[in-house]
C-alpha cells in the first residue's frame, strides 16, 4: 500500500513539474475555448496569477495521471478479487481511462466553446466584462473534470450490474430519480448557473441510459427475469392490501350507516 502510494505520488509530483514547465502552453491551451474580444485575461490580486498557475498545474498533473491512479487502485483491490472479477475490474480501469479522457474532449472542444459564448456574449449589451484568470481558469479546469469523472457513470453501473449489486429492471424504473440526481449532480459539480449545470446534466442523464443498455449486455438474464417476478409479486402484494384496506373501510362506512340513530327528544325527557 505504501509502495503503491508512493509511485502514485511521484507521477503526480512528475507530472506537475513537466506541466509547471510547459504552463505557458497549457495556459494559451485553456484560453483557447474564450470568445475572441475576451481573450485579454486580468487579475486583481497580487498573487492571483502564482495561485492560479499552481491550481493549473495540479490540475493538469491529476488529469494526465489519472491513468496510472486507476492502475494502481485496481492492483490493491486484484488480490482480494477471483480471476473473472479481476479481468472485469481490468477492463473497467482501461475503459475508465478512455472514458475519462472523451468526458474532458467532449467538455473542451464542444461544451465550453457553446457555453463560454452564450454567458460571456449574454451580459454584453448592457454591461462591460472584465474577465480575471482566476474565475476563468478555475471555472474551466472543474468543468472539465466534472465532464471526466460524469463520463465514469455508464461503466461503474455495468460493474455494479455485473456484481449483482444493481439491476438493470430497477434501474429503468427509477429513470425519473436519475433525471433529478443528474441535475443534483451537475449543481454541485459545476459553477452556480442554470447553462453550466443543464449542459452537465442532460449528458449525464444520457450517460446513465447507455449505462442501462450496456448493463443489460453483461446482466444475467435469470436474475433479471427473478426481479421481474419479485416486483410483480411486491405490486400484487400492494394491490391486495390496498383492496382489503377499501374493503374494511367501506364496511365500517355500511355498519356506521345502518347503526340506530338516537332521538334528542327522549334523550332530553330521560334526563328531566
């Protein structure tokens, strides 16, 4: 554990000198997505630009190992695992990274262009915008990531699937609580406005129904059918009880209808 701790530390620390070394393109690289007219970055504190290069270069230092991170957590996790569940977790760390890499490619070359013009270009008719590199550069290293870690989703459903922690039969029964945890997800994943979080939420929640139809590839088909017949019997069962629940009731309706009604008059006479 130690060792594996160590070597992970080292590729980040490595990774951090070589992107503290080639900032000056990794900064122009991260400017890129910017409206032409807004490309002119300031600051407004005296040691913003230090800070905001270090966060940068970490940043990118965590991202560019992140490859070697999942190797490395999947090494600790193998030995515990049986040779079927060991070439699945395998599989899941290669297409882990892949996906990682495609969630950043897909936030960098299509969402952050469309989203830094409609905010940047949305104010600008009635007020001027003076854009500093600590806002932007934060805004866009944690979009990308967000998009990274999102794209994990379909691939930890089918190992979740494939473990039989999941199913995929209750999976498209709680669609609409994927659809409201995707936008949970995307508000507290991304910056504070409603065009960053939708633009985060919406591939999410298209992530999470390729999650379910890649998970059915690798679900077995007897425990899905077993599912079925559980949530069928579970609605039988709720059926039943709702309906000997109206049936009391509506009998305990009939005997408080057919009960003698007492007279005021007599009532009164007896008393006197």
């Amino acid at each position: 554990m130690r060792d594996r701790f160590v070597i992970v530390s080292g590729t980040i620390g490595f990774f951090f000198a070589l992107c503290w070394y080639f900032i000056d393109f990794l900064l122009l690289w991260l400017e890129d997505p910017l409206p032409e007219r807004f490309k002119h970055l300031t600051f407004i504190s005296p040691a913003e630009p230090f800070f905001t290069t270090m966060h940068v270069a970490l940043m990118g230092s965590l991202f560019i190992s992140m490859p070697v991170i999942l190797y490395h957590a999947w090494e600790f996790i193998a030995p515990g695992l049986k040779v079927k569940e060991k070439k699945i977790t395998l599989l899941f760390v290669l297409f882990g990274t892949a996906f990682f890499l495609i969630g950043g490619a897909f936030c960098y070359f299509l969402i952050l262009p469309l989203g830094l013009n409609f905010l940047l270009l949305f104010g600008t008719n009635y007020w001027k915008m003076e854009v500093t590199i600590g806002l932007y550069l934060d805004f866009v290293v944690k979009l990308i990531l967000a998009f990274a870690f999102a794209f994990q989703t379909p691939l930890i459903m089918v190992l979740l699937t494939k473990f039989g922690v999941i199913n995929t039969v209750k999976m498209r029964l709680y669609r609409k609580w994927a659809f409201l945890g995707a936008f949970i997800v995307a508000a507290v994943l991304t910056p504070p406005d409603v065009v960053t979080q939708t633009s985060l939420a919406l591939p999410l929640y298209g992530l999470y129904e390729f999650g379910v139809v890649a998970s059915m590839l690798v679900e077995d088909p007897k425990r899905r059918a077993e599912v079925i017949q559980e949530i069928m019997a579970e609605r039988e069962a709720r059926k039943a009880k709702k309906a000997a629940a109206d049936a009391a009731a509506e009998a305990a309706a009939k005997k408080f209808k057919q009960a003698p009604k007492k007279d005021p008059g007599k009532e009164t006479k007896k008393s006197a």
